[in-house]
C-alpha cells in the first residue's frame, strides 16, 4: 500500500463513450479541492467502444490517474473486485461513471472516514429516471434478502461507498467465484455509517442492466448469502406431503360414508401435476447451489488482466497466468 496516498477513487468501466468524459470532469473536479493526495483506478471492463481509447488519454494526462484494462468483459462485480485489489491509498471509494451517484458525496465519505467509519455506504432516498417497476423490485428484493440474509445487508444500497484500508485488505481475501458485492462489504463488518442521498438519472448513453442481468444479480445475492430457499423447499415438500394426506382421508370418507363416486383420471392428473411441479421447483433450487459449489472447486482465478498502467512512465503490466495466492487476480 502507498501511505502517501489518502483516497483511491475506482470506477469500473463498461461501454461509457457517452458521459465518460463528463464522469472525469467532474469527479477530479472534487477531487482537487479536497486538499488531499488522490488517484483514480479505472477498470476498463471489455468495452466494445471508444472507452478504452478515452482512458488511455485520462491516464496519459494526469499521472493520477491509472488503468487497468481486463481480457475480456467479466462483468462488473469482477471488475469492482479488480479494483479493490490493485487500489492504493488509506482509503478507497467505488463509484459508477455514469454519474447516477454524485461525485460531489465524496467529500462527505471522506468526512465520515475520517471520523473512523470503515464503510460509509451512500443509501437512496430516491431514484431518478428509473421506471415503476424497476423501483418497486429494487425496493422488495433489498428488504427480502435482508430478512433472510445471515448478514445485516443495507436495504437501499448499492456499490457507491468508502472503505478503509482495513475494509479493503479483509475483503481482498475473500475470492469465491459468484460474488455478490453489496454482501460482501456487510459481510466484513466493522464500523459502518450510511450517508443519504438523492440518485440521479443517467447522464447520457444506456444502462447495461437488463431485466435478466438483474434476475441474475438478485439469484447471486440470495444464493450467496442465505440458505432459505432450500428450506423453503424442505416446508413446501412437507406442507404438500400434510395436505395430500388430508385430502386422501376425505376422499375415502366420502367414498365410505357417502357413497360418492371418486374422480379418477382429472384427480390423478390434478395430483401427479402438483407434486412434479413441486419436486421440480426443489431440484431447481438445489441445482442453483450445486452450480454454484463447481465453479468455486475448479479454483479459477477470478479475471486475467490485458494490462496495467500506473503512470505514463511505467511499463505494462500484462497477467496472462495464474497469479500467486493472495495476489490480484487469485
């Protein structure tokens, strides 16, 4: 670590030609008048337009600012985990450069970081541009996953936070494949302290996130962090098992006392439905934990890095194999 260094600022980067050089702008803007010594890491993520480019003019200007540009795209809690790794600094902020989180917050992190919080994560009071629907998921998955997490995991939350160092060295050693990073900071513990603030809208070009991306992010989160869908379906296998049971000892006390003629083939088939649609949800469950449990055992390192700048003087950094325990990339 660089103890002259007080604040690394990551930014993950995915396809943000449009409002990169605003996001830059305006970040360093703050950045300067903080009074402090700072760097910014951008992890460029695979991109497919001109982001690469722009970083390489970013890193060329300003000796502050580094890149580090992976091999392929591998999605953005991979890349906030670059970042983490290879940041310098006392303390590090991750932030999205689309400019829907604020970079004039940071001062406030800042402040409350050096009152001795750890994490300070930013909570949403509010969600600009976003639709109904995706505000509305937003807000029940957040309140879900912290009811059954077995760690408290900020409702209204996303990734924009400060760390310090020790939040930052404790989390690097954790490496499992499927990484679910809003848990991964509760997860950690030590002295955290929300700061609220109102989100803004997308500044220019489109979110990468769509509705399946973001399934996708909600199935990581809960399979990470609790275990309750597999007791759900324990319950759901014993409640069908119960109520099946009853239902067969009140068909054969109607047939017994009444008389009544028994439906053969819509019961049967009403049944048979029934529990191959219950047994099917349950193998479905387990099937999301056993993928799960192969990617962590093949071992493999969780991103390769293309290159590494540091400042325009320095050579390139390339990783095109399997770094050492603990190094970046293990």
């Amino acid at each position: 670590m660089d103890e002259s260094i007080n604040l690394c600022v990551v930014g993950p980067v995915f396809n943000e030609e449009a409002v990169l050089e605003a996001f830059h702008h305006r970040l360093t803007a703050v950045l300067e008048t903080m009074g402090i010594v700072w760097e910014i890491l951008y992890v460029e993520d695979g991109s497919a337009d001109r982001t690469p480019e722009m970083l390489r003019e970013f890193q060329a200007g300003d000796p502050r600012v580094s890149v580090v540009n992976l091999s392929r795209n591998f999605g953005k809690e991979i890349a906030s985990t670059v970042g983490l790794d290879l940041a310098r600094g006392k303390a590090v902020v991750l932030i999205d450069t689309d400019l829907q989180d604020p970079p004039e917050l940071i001062r406030e992190l800042y402040a409350r970081f050096l009152e001795g919080a750890d994490n300070v994560y930013a909570q949403r009071r509010s969600r600009k541009g976003e639709s109904w629907f995706k505000k509305s998921s937003a807000h029940l998955f957040y309140r879900l996953i912290q009811k059954f997490s077995r760690v408290p995991i900020p409702v209204d939350t996303g990734d924009f936070r400060l760390l310090s160092r020790r939040a930052v060295e404790a989390l690097k050693k954790l490496r499992e494949q499927h990484r679910y990073m809003k848990g991964l900071f509760a997860w950690v513990g030590y002295r955290a302290v929300a700061v609220p603030y109102d989100r803004d809208a997308r500044f220019a070009g489109t979110t990468k996130w769509n509705f399946v991306k973001l399934l996708n992010l909600a199935v990581e989160g809960v399979t990470s962090f609790t275990t309750f869908p597999l007791r759900l379906a324990s319950l759901a296998g014993t409640l069908t098992a119960v109520l099946a049971f009853a239902y067969g000892l009140w068909v054969f006390g109607k047939a017994l006392l009444f008389g009544d003629p028994v439906a053969g083939y819509p019961t049967l088939m009403t049944v048979i439905l029934f529990l191959g649609g219950i047994q099917l949800m349950a193998l479905g469950m387990i099937g999301e934990y056993l993928g799960r449990t192969f990617d962590e055992v093949k071992n493999r390192p969780l991103y390769l890095v293309q290159e590494y700048r540091c400042s325009p003087e320095e050579e390139l950094v390339n990783r095109t194999g399997r770094p050492k325990a603990g190094s970046p990339g293990s």
